[in-house]
C-alpha cells in the first residue's frame, strides 16, 4: 500500500498546485493501491471521491508542495474513515460491564479474552471469563488455562448446556463476586450462517452486554467488509477487534469496518502473547499506511528524550516564532542523543536519502553549532535579533568560539530559516497526527 501511494506522490513533484487535471493520475495510484490492499471497492470509491473533492477545494498552504499536501489530504481521510478518535471501551455505570466476543473460528476470540482480561486488569478492574465454546471440549480448556495466566477466575459449565444458559449462570456468579468486567467467550464457525447467529442472539439477550465485539482477522482481507455488515446487521455490534496486525496483512480490514458499519475498532491484536492487545490509534495507523509513521516516531522520540514540558514549551516557541539558540541547542543534543543521525536526517520530511558522507558532515556541523551557540551570551541566545543586527556581536562569539565570523552569520541564518520551516511543518502535521506533541 506505502509503495502504490509514493507512486501518486511522487506524480505531483514539481507541480504548482493541485488542479484536477493533475490529481487523476495520482488518483488512479491511490485507488489501486488500495484495492491491491484488499479494501473493498464501495469503500476505495467513497476514499477516493473524498480525497479529489478535498484535494481541488482546499488552497495550497504557503510552503507546502502539493505532493506533500496531498499526503496530508490523505491522511486526513484515511483517519476519518477509521473512525478518527481512539474508542475506548465502554464501562457500565451499575453492575458488571458486560462484554460478548463474537467471530469466526481461529480469528483469536478466545486468546482476545485472555489479553482483555490482562489488559483490564492493568487498568485495576477485576474480570471474569466465561467459556461459551461448548462445541469443543478443549475450548474451555484453553480458555481455563489461559485464566490461570492471567489469574483471573473462569466460568464453565461443560458442554451439555446451551450458551444461553451459561451465560445467564455465569453472569450470576459474577455478580455474586462482585466483578467489574464480565468477558464472555463464544463458538465460532468457519462459515457464517444460521445457527451461530441464533446462538449468539440469545445469548445476547441473556446478557445484555454492554460492548458486543466482533474479532477480525486482519488477514481476512476483501470479505471483512462483508463479514462486519452481516455481524453487525444479524446481532448489533458495538465494535471490533482486529487481530493478527503483526502478520503480513495489506491493511484492507482496518480500512473497511468503521465505512461499512459504522462501528469502530477498538482495539487490535499484534501478537499471541497476553500483553499484545492495545487500543486501536487511527492516526497511527494512517500513518503507517502512508509509511510516515517515521516522521511520527521521529516527533515522538523526539519528544520522549526532550522533557515533556520542553517538547510543549518548543512546540510553542515554533508556532509563535520564538524558536530560540537555547531551543536549538536542546533540540540539536536530544537529537544527537536518538542515535544515528543517518536515521534522524532520513526521517525529516523532504530531506530524502542521506549518503554517510553527508552524515558525517551533518555531525561535524553539529559540534560546530554546539561551539558557536556556546560562546553566545544568554541575551543573544535568547533574541537572535541581536546577533543578527550587531557584526560586532558576531565578531566576538566567532572568536570566543575559536570558528569564523562566516560561519556565526551562517548559524544565525539558519536559525531564522529554520523558524520558517519549522512552522511549515507543524502546520502540515497539525490536526492531531503527532499524538506525542499534541496531548
Ligand atoms: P478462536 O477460535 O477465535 O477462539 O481463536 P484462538 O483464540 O483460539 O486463536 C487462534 C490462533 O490464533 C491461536 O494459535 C492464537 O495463538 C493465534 N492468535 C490470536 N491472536 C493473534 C495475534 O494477534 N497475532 C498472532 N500472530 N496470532 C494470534
Ligand atoms: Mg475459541
């Protein structure tokens, strides 16, 4: 998907802005890519016309090439179509919070119950399973010793017994403990049809849970829009789960099951161990589809090394302009400290491939800046005006820093330069797609 859509980008370098004759080509990549991600046609239509429709009504930002827009068009709507905020779960107000998992067979139900109770269990709730699968005998067991991980009793009553009615005994007996969270295992077939979905109504009715999820293979790919409508439509969802997000899925799942029923995900799976559950974040999935996931992690490293209150104090500074040598000192050593400055250079938008050459200078301008900064009093490091207005100013930080006077004047332009494009950038990525920046 990331490759079929740097090929539409890359159609737009060079333009002037996007008309709509420009944005076709780059249009047609985008609908194959997804297509070739497995997202089902009805949706990548209603995708696509939404991105045109945006892409030739909104003007250029100043500073912003249309290829660099266009992906922030995109983005936009990819968040969108995945519901755009984080679902958290719901928790009834009086009584268990009742939660009913439902799905076909091998989509991870029954390891879903396991990872929520560990999941919940964090948050300081107590939980408890009850084992619906009574088709097979080593369903329960799974689910028994999967209980036992996570230290969370276990609700069972064999297989004689209709779903139904162990979920009516189950949810007594939780309610007799007093648990907070009831998590209600069910059968699952391979193939949709009557009988499950009767099974699941009634049990359903016995429980009237507060979240009715439905489990997704994330590799189901094309028919997950298909399965969703029927779930959603048969029983009533309140969300899904999508599981199996560290296989090699194309995406197509995450993109279509808030389109087609209108019910988010909210939590995916990446991995068979219990603490491998985590909620579902549509602007980190965006941009992982957009393969600008670095240029996020990138903010968020960023803003993991720098202080908390730095990265907010900075983020600030940029918006008003104020990015000052102190800013520029901190920011240059935080980012000397991520590591490999190849990876750093790499990941700033518009900087492309960096040769280790190029690395190597980059470094050595680095302790230059270091230098130079250094030998700025706190007034001039503050108000770069100064610096900028006095050569006298300049002379003496050139010789208190042992470099030339071309290279100060040179610092302090950059500095100002880089005000310019700092702003630039953060107002291209603004809209809630640096979670570390903007929470
Ligand atoms: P159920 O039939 O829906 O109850 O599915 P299970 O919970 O028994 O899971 C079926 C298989 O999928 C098991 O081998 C799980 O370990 C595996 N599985 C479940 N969730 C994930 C996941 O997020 N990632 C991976 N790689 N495997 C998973
Ligand atoms: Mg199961």
């Amino acid at each position: 998907l990331t490759t079929g859509l740097e090929s539409a980008w890359s159609k737009l370098k060079g333009e002037e802005t996007l008309t709509k004759e420009n944005i076709v080509e780059p249009m047609r990549d985008i609908r194959r890519a997804l297509l070739e991600a497995d997202v089902s046609l009805p949706v990548v239509r209603r995708f696509v016309q939404a991105v045109s429709d945006q892409a030739v009504g909104t003007g250029l930002i100043r500073g912003v090439k249309p290829d660099q827009q266009m992906v922030k068009i995109v983005h936009d709507e990819l968040v969108k179509l995945m519901g755009g905020e984080v679902s958290e779960l719901v928790f009834s107000k009086s009584g268990p919070t009742v939660i009913l998992l439902a799905g076909l067979q091998g989509v991870g139900k029954t390891t879903v119950c396991a990872k929520l109770a560990y999941y919940l269990k964090k948050l300081g709730k107590s939980c408890m399973l009850i084992a619906g699968d009574v088709y097979r005998p080593a369903a329960i067991d799974q689910l028994v010793i999967l209980g036992q991980q996570v230290e969370v009793p276990v609700y069972s009553a064999g297989t004689d017994i209709k779903p139904a009615e162990i979920a009516r005994k189950g949810l007594q007996e939780a309610k007799r403990q007093n648990i907070d969270v009831v998590i209600m295992d069910t059968a699952g077939r391979l193939q949709i049809d009557k009988t499950m979905m009767d099974e699941l109504k009634e049990v359903k009715r016995e429980l009237n849970p507060t979240e009715v999820l439905l489990v997704v293979d994330a590799m189901t790919g094309q028919e997950a829009a298909a399965l969703v409508t029927t779930f959603n439509l048969e029983i009533g969802i309140t969300g899904a789960i999508l599981t199996k997000l560290d296989g090699d899925s194309r995406g197509g799942a995450a993109l279509s099951v808030k389109e087609v029923s209108g019910k988010p995900i909210k939590l995916v799976g990446r991995g068979e161990r219990l603490e491998d559950l985590e909620p579902f974040y549509p602007d980190r999935m965006a941009g992982r589809i957009l393969g600008m996931g670095d240029v996020l992690s990138f903010v968020e490293k960023a803003s993991e090394v720098m202080r908390q209150e730095d990265a907010e104090e900075l983020q600030k500074k940029i918006m008003s302009a104020k990015f000052d040598f102190n800013d520029f000192l901190k920011q240059t050593r935080a980012v000397a400290r991520m590591g490999s400055m190849t990876r750093v250079i790499g990941m700033i938008p518009g900087m492309g491939k960096v040769t280790p050459a190029q690395v190597r200078e980059a470094e050595k301008s680095l302790m230059v800046m270091e230098a130079i900064i250094e030998a700025m009093t706190p007034e001039e490091r503050e108000q770069p005006e100064l610096l900028a207005e006095s050569p006298t100013r300049r002379k003496r930080v050139a010789q208190d820093s042992g470099k030339t006077e071309q290279q100060v004047s040179q610092l302090v332009a950059q500095l100002f330069q880089m005000r310019v494009k700092m702003k630039n950038l953060m107002g291209m990525m603004q809209g809630g797609s640096i979670p570390a920046l903007s929470n």
